[in-house]
C-alpha cells in the first residue's frame, strides 16, 4: 500500500504557492520548535520564584528532551494506526494542555513533569509534521523540506525573543503564550489539513529500535546525541552567566538561533557542495543494510 505521507503532489509551482494545510502545518511547526527555548530568558526567575536551584532548573530541558527522544522511537507506531492527521492533533493538545499547566505550577517538581509531558506531545508532532507535509505540498519534495527546515530555524530564533518579551510579566507567561499560540494551531490543522488519508503498512515497535542495528545510523545517532547534550548544556546554564534580564537572554539566544538558522539553510548546503558527504566507498560496513 502506498503512504500517503511519502505522496507529493506532481504539479510545480512556487514556493510560496502551497495548499492552506502546508501553512498550517508551518505555522504549527514554529510554534512546536519555538518551545524548545522558550524557558531558556525566564530560568532566574524560575529559580528565584520557585526557591530551585541552578541544576533542578536546568531539568525543564533535560526532562523536556529526554522524554521528547524515548517517544520518538514510538511515533511511527502511533501515527500509522492512527493516522498522521490524529497523531498531530494528539501531540498539539498535549503541548497546550501541558505548556498550560506549567503556567499554574507552584513547584520545580511539577513545572518539571509537566515538561516532560510536554515532550511527549513535541515528539508525537514533530516526527509527523515533515512526512504530513511533504504529502501535502505541491511541487518536489525538496520544496516540502525548505519550508519545514525555515519553519524550524524559525522557532528556535523565535522562541528566546518570545520568552525574554513574555518572560518581563513574569516567569509564567511564557507558558500561557504558548498555550494560546498552539491552541490557535490545533485549530488551523483541524480546519485546513484533509480528514481522509491513506493509512501507512503498521509499522512495528520495534522498528526505531532495529534501526540502529545499522552500523552507520548507529554512529549518526550517538553524534547527534553528543552534540545536542553539548548544545542544550550552554543553553540550560549560559542565562546565569550572561546576568542579562530576560529580554537581554532571549535576545542573546534569538541572535544565536538566527546564526542557526542561517547556517542550516544557506551555508550548510555551500559546504555540503565544496566537501560532498562521505559515501559508502571504503566503509562498505558502515554502508549495509540492517539485517531484516
């Protein structure tokens, strides 16, 4: 049976040109991507509101994305029994139910555990958004990549400036901000995304897992690994160091996001083309396919 996810609608056009549920899910995207450093500008308040310490603080990342991984193995096998559309609809009501009640925290330990599950609902979307739009996009599925990968670079230089603003009310308006945003993306997915799609072959839960039995996705992943517990390090503990308010932080990491973003999308391809990726040639063990 053939994915509806991996469909692409033949016609070409411009990029700009695209069905109302490739916006939607763009919008979502940004909004989804902007929560990964929404907290960074309001964790000394956190700390000092919350009587927390620097290093319970920096769990609202930790739990955040250690749940977001472990799910991820899973989504594949949510969204091909229940569809992409729903799988999206489920993770987006998570987000907005658990953003929101981390605005009513009174503890580290809840604001904590509503993170996490606020992780869950980030994986669920995610994973799916890119398959869900690529389906959905007209013209080549490059077009479907750029605007996921805009939308992405988007959030994440988005998302500090949104925290350090909100962040000058107090340490919970951030939360109530994303709430409301991600509620307004439920609804633009629920009204322009098609309800009928084709369902994928079920996909096993144990897929992701024999995944890594490939030498190479193996070494990818444990890289990918190392540079985000790199990454997300600074981003937990440079707010204490900076002394900044919050909006001086969000600044700080907005202009580091746009550095990302920029480099994702116009220098990382200008490299890619000057130092072509290695390919299987010479590493014909790294190259071969799982053994199923």
């Amino acid at each position: 049976m053939k994915s509806a996810q991996l469909e692409t609608h033949p016609d070409k056009g411009s990029i700009f040109q695209q069905p109302k549920a490739v916006w939607a899910l763009a919008f979502a995207s940004v909004i989804a991507f902007m929560g990964i450093g929404l907290v960074g500008p309001i964790l000394p308040s956190v700390t000092k509101s919350l009587g927390a310490t620097q290093t319970q603080t920096s769990f609202l990342f930790t739990s955040y994305l250690v749940i977001t991984g472990i799910a991820m193995f899973f989504t594949s096998w949510v969204s091909s029994r229940i569809g992409a559309r729903k799988t999206l609809l489920l993770g987006l009501v998570i987000i907005v139910v658990s953003s929101g009640l981390a605005g009513f925290a009174s503890s580290i330990e809840a604001l904590i555990l509503y993170r996490a599950l606020w992780g869950l609902g980030n994986a669920l979307f995610i994973s799916t958004a890119l398959a869900a739009m690529i389906s959905a996009a007209r013209g080549s599925t490059g077009t479907a990549i750029i605007i996921y990968e805009a939308a992405l670079g988007l959030g994440i230089a988005v998302g500090p400036l949104v925290g350090g603003l909100l962040g000058q009310i107090g340490w919970q308006a951030p939360f109530f901000g994303t709430a409301t945003l991600i509620f307004i993306a439920f609804i633009s997915i629920l009204a322009f995304m098609p309800k009928q799609e084709i369902r994928p072959a079920r996909a096993s839960v144990s897929a992701a897992f024999r995944a890594l039995a490939n030498p190479a996705i193996l070494v990818f992943a444990l890289v990918a690994f190392c540079y985000n517990i790199g990454f997300f390090v600074l981003m937990s503990y440079t707010p204490y160091a900076l002394g900044f308010t919050a909006l001086g932080i969000g600044m700080v990491f907005t202009g580091w996001g746009i550095s990302v973003a920029i480099t994702s999308v116009v220098g990382a391809p200008v490299l890619t083309r000057r130092f072509p990726r290695a390919g299987c040639s010479g590493f014909s063990s790294f190259c071969s396919p799982p053994p199923w």
